[in-house]
C-alpha cells in the first residue's frame, strides 16, 4: 500500500478524543458493561476467551484485533482514552476491569510506584527479542518489569520552511527570541514546557529544581507576547492550517503532516530534547492477565506491529517490524532522528514533588 | 384557579416526585458531597486522599493568582451575557411579534445548533475564524476588490492585505461563548414576552408614547422575570465554559474551569481542584440568592 496514502488515513491519537474527554469516559462505560456481562467459552489456558484493552485513539492497526481473535479465539474489547491523566485517574480507585493498558514513560513509573501494575512474565513473552535492545533497559522501568516498548516519540520543532529565515535548530527561536513573533505555538502540558526550558537552559531534564522552575517561569512570561497557542498537541494542524509557522510537537505528528504538505519539516534542536514512549501493561487486578500476555507477545510480532506501524506510523522499538517497512518510513529522518541527536534525548522520570510546582507556575504563566 | 394545592394530595405528590427525588440525590448530592468532602483532604501518597479537614485547599483556592482568574473568569461571562442580552432580545422580539405561520420556523432556527454537539460547532467556528479561514479570506477578497477600483480611478493601491487575527485570542473566546450561550438567552426571552399582555402596548402607543419609550418603560419591565432567568441560564454556563478558552483561546484566555481541569487531571490535586470548584458553587448559589431575594420584594406589596 501507497506511504501517502497511508498517512491520510491517520490522525493523531491525542487529538480530537481528547476535546471529547467526557465522550471518552462514556465510551469505555458503555464498552465494560457489554463486555463483563457475557460468560462465553474457556480457553486451554484457564481463561475465557476476553480481552479488555484501553487505548489510546487511532493506536491499533486496522485488522490487529479480528486477527488476533482469528488467531487466539480471543474477543478482544477495546476502549479509548486520551491523556495520561484520564488513565491514572480511571485506575486510581481501583481497576475497572482492563487487562492491558498503554501508558506514557512516566505514567509507567509512576503507576508501577503506586503499586497499580502487575509484574510481567517475560517467558511468556518470547517476542520480546524483536524489540531494539535500547528499549529494553531503560531508567523509567528496569529490565522492562512491568512493561513493554510499543511506541516512542521525540519533541522537537515543527515548522513550515517557506516561512522561516533558517533552520530552527534551537530552542531559542520558540523560547526566547521575538523572530516569529506571533506564529509560534507551544505544548499546554506544564511539564513537558519547563522541562524543555530546562533543555534550553543546559540542564537535564530530570534535574530542575523549585529555584529553575521560577527562573524559567519569568522567561515564559517574557516570551508569552510571542506566542499565539498552548495547543492541546495538535500542532500540526496549527502548521498545516497555517496558523502558526514554528511549533513544539512530537516527530509523529509532524511525519503525518509531512506527507499533507511538502513545506513542513521537523528538527530536534541542538541543545536536545525529550522522549516519550507508549508502553503495554498489565494493570493489577487484570481479569485475564494470561491472554493479556499472550496480547502483548502478540503485539510485539514482526509482521504484527509492521501492520500497525503502517496504520498508526509512528516510530516504532520493534528491529525486526521496522525492517518490513517501505524505505520512505525505514530511514526517514522525522520519524527516525540522526543518532546523535537522540543522543541529547532524555526521558522525563516522573516526580511528584515537582509536578504541582510546574503547573502552578504555569497557570501564573497563563494568568500573567 | 382550578390549580390543586399539592398539601392536599400528599400521597399522588410523593408517588410522582419520588423517582426524581432519588435520582438526583443519587446521582448529583451524593458525588457532590464526596467532591465537598475531598476539598477538606489532602493527598496522601499517589493514590490516596485523605479527608482530614484542612482548610489549606481552601486557603490556597483565594490566594491572589487565583481570585484573577476568578475575577476574569466572571468578567468574561458577564460580558457574554451583556452581549447576549443585547442581541437576543430583539430576536426575541422579533420572534414574538412574527405571524403565527413564521414563529415555529424561527423558534427551530434557534434551536437548530443544539442538535449539533459542541465540540463540532466550535470546530466550525476555528475553521471560520483562522488565520487562513473563511472570515480572513472574504476580508481579503473585499480588501483586493477595493484596492483595484482605487486603481481603476488611478489612485495608490492599497497595501497588501495582512490577515486579521480573529483566533487565539480573547475577542475569539467571547465570540465563541456568545455563538453557543445565545439560545439560552433568546428562549426565556421569549416565553416572557410571549406572555406579555399586548393590550398594554397598544395603549401605550395610544397614549402617545414612542416605540422606544414603550419598549424601555412597558416591555422591559414586564419582560423582567424573563431577562433575569435569561441572565441566569446565561451568565452560570458561560462562567464554568471551560472547551471555548481552551479551543479558541490564546495564550491568556484560561478561565475557571480550565484551572480545575488541570488539577484533576495533569496536577493530580483532586483536593484542591475540588476546593475551587465548590469556590465556584458557592459564587453561583450567592448569585441564585440575590436574585431569589430580589424577586421576593415586589411580591411583598
């Protein structure tokens, strides 16, 4: 199938649902109810043949689940949510019944720190071996305890190369320079802003303290007249619209927009930026934790996560999937950045001290 | 009157009203209570919240950042209502007074936006408002249209047009909030000025008075209960509008609702969040009083 056209299909997954929050919640009520009701027939394994996944929007491949129920007999019910916090919200009184669940790097560590996931049991994951070993051992879950690499993203700028002097390559042009006055969008997410400051500062992004974050507080206001939009991560169709020229977003979202306008391109900035990573998980208190397993060694498939990637075309951890995928997302140098700039690429760990100091300083930058 | 005391149909009352009376105390008191009960808390760990009775969310809910944003919040939904009151009471109006073949039509046109959900008609609006969008290029097709006739009578052209920037800014945000309140406005109006008697103003105009006079001194004043429940059903919604700042807003158009949002969802502050909600409430419950005691003053003469 055509790359192109591919791409036109897809929309990014934090996108629309996540303005249709309250429909999100009423969509995976309306999934439980009809899923839990049912008895049903029981598998070798012990279980019957369920599965319950929540999902992020648009993040499965077209056929992945009727094949997968092809080939397990398992009937897989999948619903949506839209952010981190939906999620860790929905599970913090207890879980509604899921068995795998798809949170960001940091929600990784901060619900397997909350006690709120079960640990896998990587002989049941064999598949595991297509995954790039760089994904395997990382800081936010150690030897992949709790969970397993579906996708990663990289922050980075977004911009639309007719309308720029030269290339943004710096987080300067979008933190502290007046040059694209008015056409520069940045993130809504608090954490992610000062982090990146941080980046911009020279720091890690792990290692702010309450004394950077008012620092980087006053640059922010000293910016904010030059900034038109904190979007909700759809920056790219700030781009694609033409509403804004130069914006904060993820190398995904900016990949797809690419392929809709040949003007757009993307580069991570010298001084570094951010990783995120979308991971499986089997949340404790699972109902069918064995076909959750049997799910995640599923996905993890070469030919499986390569159908997925060709819905969803984001890049992917998978060494042997990637491999199967046309030249134009193989070695493109959006979707899969120069080493060396990744190499500037930190994850964010989760800290629960500094996360109301972020977004208290943030609503002041707002309000200032 | 031929209306029926419900003291004396106790029974036929409580059979009718119980379901209701259930459901509401089901499924609104008791969750408020427990969102009441979590701005007392304080979180404990990640998960746990535990009501210990501090007032500390309180207190930190009416430090000065946070009365601003109170404070902006209500100014943009007092406007909006301003605005909707200005131009929904000639629609009503209007509506009123058309023949009795017209009214149904114009009603539905009014209602015609409810039967799509918010989130799309706010699409819409971006879609008309952006920088590249329908309002900016017919701007610019006037502007085009105006500098070649200036041309044509061998004037200077024009300078090239620059777009306006309609989205991503306050001005956006109040259009926004007036696009989707207006219906709530237009409909009270409506039903008060529908029941107005219309003999009072026919002898007002006998009697000499202009239209704008009759309509400032017999209207307005008849149509009261009316505009005040307008203003109400208005002014409350638009308060707690938290999707049209966040959507059509720039980088200085959060409201109320967007800051409590945040606590339940990215800050995790459930405790805090709900202490401004309730903030909120108990602004909206000051407001239901005053009117409450306003009306009962006439009555008592």
């Amino acid at each position: 199938m055509d790359f192109n056209e591919l791409i036109k299909q897809t929309r990014g997954r934090r996108s629309l649902l996540q303005a249709l929050g309250v429909a999100a919640v009423g969509i995976s009520f309306g999934g439980l109810a009809a899923c839990s009701k049912q008895g049903g027939k029981t598998l070798a394994n012990g279980e019957e043949a369920k599965l319950n996944f929540y999902n992020w929007d648009t993040y499965i491949g077209e056929n992945t689940l009727d094949n997968f129920k092809e080939a397990t007999g398992v009937d897989v019910t999948m619903d949506l949510f839209d952010s981190n916090d939906v999620l860790f919200a929905k599970f913090k009184a207890g879980n509604p019944g899921y068995d795998v669940i798809v949170p960001s790097n940091d929600f990784v560590e901060r619900m397997s720190k909350a006690g709120m996931l079960l640990p896998l049991d990587h002989s049941l994951i064999p598949n595991k071996r297509n995954i790039d070993p760089a994904y395997i051992n990382v800081e936010y879950d150690l030897q992949r305890k709790f969970s397993m690499p579906y996708t990663w993203l990289a922050l980075g700028i977004g911009y639309r190369k007719s309308k720029v002097s030269a290339t943004p390559d710096s987080w300067k042009v979008l933190f502290d320079s007046p040059e694209y006055a008015g056409r520069i969008a940045w993130l809504s997410e608090a954490g992610d802003m000062f982090r990146l400051f941080g980046k911009y500062l020279g720091k890690s992004v792990n290692a702010l303290t309450p004394a950077d974050i008012a620092t980087i507080e006053k640059m922010m206001i000293k910016q904010k007249p030059n900034v038109k939009k904190f979007h909700e991560d759809d920056g790219q169709d700030l781009l694609l619209k033409g509403d804004c020229d130069v914006v904060l977003e993820y190398n995904g979202d900016i990949a797809q927009a690419m392929v809709e306008d040949k003007d757009i391109d993307f580069v991570i900035p010298k001084e570094g930026s951010q990783l995120n990573s979308d991971n499986l998980c089997i949340p404790k208190g699972a109902p069918h934790p064995k076909n959750a397993h049997a799910f995640i060694n599923y996905i993890l498939d070469a030919n499986v996560d390569k159908h997925i990637t060709e819905t969803i075309l984001y890049p992917t951890p998978n060494t042997a999937a990637r491999k199967l995928m046309p030249d134009s997302y193989q070695n493109n140098p959006v979707i899969f950045p120069p080493a060396e700039a990744l190499a500037k690429c930190e994850y964010a760990r989760f800290n629960p001290e500094l996360q109301p100091l972020y977004e208290e300083a943030f609503t002041r930058v707002r309000a200032a | 009157m031929a209306e029926q005391d419900w003291k004396a149909n106790r029974r036929a009352f409580a059979a009718v009203s119980l379901p209701t009376l259930f459901w509401i105390v089901l499924f609104f008191l008791v969750p408020m209570a427990i969102v009441w009960l979590y701005s007392f808390g304080e979180n404990r760990g990640l998960t746990e919240i535990e009501i210990s009775g501090t007032l500390s969310n309180y207190k930190r809910a009416t430090e000065w950042l946070y009365l601003t944003i109170f404070g902006k919040s209500f100014a943009v939904a007092a406007l909006v209502t301003l605005i909707c009151l200005i131009l929904g009471f000639p629609v009503a109006m209007a509506i009123t007074f058309a023949s009795e073949k017209w009214r149904p039509w114009l009603l539905l046109g009014i209602m015609l936006p409810f039967w799509t959900n918010l989130l799309i008609r706010t699409y819409a609006l971006m879609m008309l408002l952006g920088t590249q969008g329908f309002a900016n290029k017919g701007l610019g097709a006037l502007w085009e249209g105006t500098s070649w006739i200036k041309t044509l009578v061998g004037l200077q052209p024009l300078p090239t047009w620059e777009p306006v920037q309609l989205l991503f800014n306050n001005f956006a945000v109040v259009f926004g909030l007036v696009y989707v309140h207006l219906p709530f406005m237009v409909l009270p109006l409506y039903a008060a000025l529908d029941r107005l008697d219309r003999s009072l103003i026919e002898a007002s105009l006998d009697l000499g008075a202009g239209h704008f006079r009759t309509i400032m001194r017999i209207v307005i004043p008849l149509a009261a209960p009316g505009i005040i429940a307008g203003v109400m059903i208005t002014l409350i919604p638009a308060l707690g509008a938290y999707l049209t700042p966040d959507l059509m807003g720039g980088t200085d158009s959060q409201m109320i609702a967007n800051v409590i949002e945040r606590q339940f969802k990215k800050a995790n502050d459930w405790p805090f969040g709900a202490a401004l909600s309730f903030l909120l409430i108990y602004a909206m419950f000051a407001l239901i009083a005053i009117q409450s005691m306003r009306r009962k003053v006439p009555e008592a003469h």
